[in-house]
C-alpha cells in the first residue's frame, strides 16, 4: 500500500507487486515510484548494483539514436514503451536538432502515461507531440490510436523505438511471448525509409561473473513483478529486425552505438568491458 506521504497514484495503477516502469524510474533517480517499488529496486541494486549504470547507459543509447536519426532527417518518433518521462525525453532530444519533430509516446503502465501527460501539459506541443496508453502486443490498435492524435502521418517515414521493452516478457492468449509476431506487424505497417531501434538485455556474451546476477535478476523478477523478463541470444535479438537494413555499427552493446552522438550535457557510462552493459542494440532501416 503507499506509505502516506506517497503521492496518491493515478487510476488503474497496481501498487499490490513492483511494476517494471516504476522500477525502472528508481534505477534512473526519478520520483515516480512507490515504497513496493523502491524496496523491489534496492534487493535487485543489493544482489546486482551495476543495473543502475546498465540502465543509465540504456537511456542514453536511447537518446543517440534519436538524435543521430533526428540528423539524418527523421521527423517522427513512435516511441513504445516510452517508461515515466526522466531527463532527456525523445522529444527534448529531437527538438534540439528539429524543433519541428513530431512524437507520439506509448506506455500500458499507467503512471508512465499519467507522467508523461503531465510533462507534455506544461512543455508540449499538441500539434507535435502526444502521449497514449496503449500496448505493444496491438500493434494495429496501438498503430490506430498513435495516428488518431493527428501527431504522426503514417505516409511518411517514422522511427520507431523499442529501447529495452522486449525483455519484458510479452505473453500472448496463450501465454507464450509474441513479441516477434508484433514486431513482424509494425516492420509491415511502417512506411518505406522508417526505422526501427530495438534495445534488449541477453545472457550471452556477457562476462562470466554476471551469468549467476543475470540469473538471479531474472528469478526476482519473475517471481515478484508485475511482469517476467526474457533474456533472448544476441541472434533472436538481431531477428526482431527481420529483413530492415542494419544501420553502421550493426547490433552492437549499447555503449558502442554511435558513442560520438552522446549529448553535451551526458556523461557516459564507463565499463570494465562494453558486454559489461548486458544490453544488445541497434537500429535498421526499412529499405523496401
Ligand atoms: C525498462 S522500461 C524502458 C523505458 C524507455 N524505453 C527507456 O529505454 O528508457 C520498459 C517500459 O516498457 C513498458 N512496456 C512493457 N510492456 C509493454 C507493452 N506490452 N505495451 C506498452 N508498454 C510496455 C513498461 O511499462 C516500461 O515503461
């Protein structure tokens, strides 16, 4: 239950287990999270501190991509599974190169969208930017609802970001995880020149000393959250970008992507080695 001094959470919010999001945002230092949360965070910290700097280094994966698409003329942004907006959001990273971006965000954790409402309210632009609950496993109703915001032309090229979202694990009816089914559909629904950027934790490659920490990360989380997680091989990982066009380095640790895109204002996260960042990333282009 939240302590009393927690701020009263929006409607529809489970406070009974952890929520990935909320998790997520206590890793990155925000304020959008609840005493189930927080102590959740701080067992995982306990057993694996180096998840706060994986996590940190995901989001500035996540900002170089935008800005590095953003460069190359890409002028919109689907960001899914966008989390609780923190320092350096998709569309305060694109409207540095473009003030003329437009960007829509998507969550199905309801403080995420609650939050991201919030900042839109007092830094949007409802011509350009957006935010709707929606989830990734629709991909015709989320495509629908992102297009109905009168945000995105879904004529044009749009850049579609699913920065560490697919190691959650995503169950179908049948329970079994149909994350490569939606992305097939999206990769469908995308216009010719779009791209795709996908980050996502793996096992393997990582330094021996994280096998039993991964393992461990993996156990807490699907025994405590609200959602399982799915450490997937880097080939399945590279596979969600079906036959797109790898864009230079290829899927690479996420410090390695274009680190020369990293924002004035960031300070990049240092590893012993890059597998040291656990996540997979890269971004393709749908060339036909
Ligand atoms: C680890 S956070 C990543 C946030 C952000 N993309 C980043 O990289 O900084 C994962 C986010 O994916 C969202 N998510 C997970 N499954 C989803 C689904 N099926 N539909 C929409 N959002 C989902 C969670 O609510 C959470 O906000």
């Amino acid at each position: 239950m939240p302590e009393s001094s927690e701020p009263i959470p929006p409607k529809g919010v489970d406070l009974t287990r952890p929520s990935v999001a909320r998790v997520y945002d206590y890793y990155l230092g925000g304020t959008a999270n609840w005493a189930i949360d927080r102590e959740f965070g701080e067992r995982v910290l306990d057993r694996f501190p180096l998840v706060k700097n994986i996590a940190v280094a995901n989001r500035l994966f996540l900002n170089r991509v935008v800005r590095h698409l953003a460069k190359l003329g890409v002028r919109q942004f689907l960001d899914i599974g966008a989390g609780v907006p923190t320092a350096g959001n998709t569309h305060q990273v694109a409207d540095e190169v473009a003030p003329d971006t437009r960007v829509v965000y998507v969550d199905n954790e309801p403080v995420a969208v609650a939050h991201g409402e919030l900042l839109l309210d007092k830094e949007g632009d409802p011509t350009r930017h957006a935010v709707i609950h929606a989830d990734l496993r629709d991909p015709d109703g989320l495509w629908r609802d992102a297009v109905a915001t009168g945000v995105l032309d879904p004529e044009e090229p749009v850049a579609l970001l699913i920065i560490a979202v697919l190691h959650v694990f995503q169950p179908g009816p049948d329970g079994t995880d149909i994350s490569e089914q939606s992305l097939a559909r999206y990769r469908e629904l995308l216009a010719p020149g779009s791209y795709l950027a996908i980050s996502h934790a793996t096992d393997e490659g990582t330094p021996s000393e994280l096998t039993q920490r991964l393992a461990d990360l993996k156990r807490m989380y699907d025994t405590s959250s609200s959602n399982k997680v799915i450490w997937r091989p880097r080939a399945e990982i590279d596979s969600l970008f079906g036959d797109f066009e790898l864009v230079e380095p290829g899927t690479v640790w996420s410090p390695q992507w274009h680190p020369e895109q990293t924002g004035p204002n960031a300070t990049p996260i240092t590893f012993d080695t890059p597998s040291h960042a656990v996540v997979w990333a890269g971004v393709g282009k749908k060339t036909r």
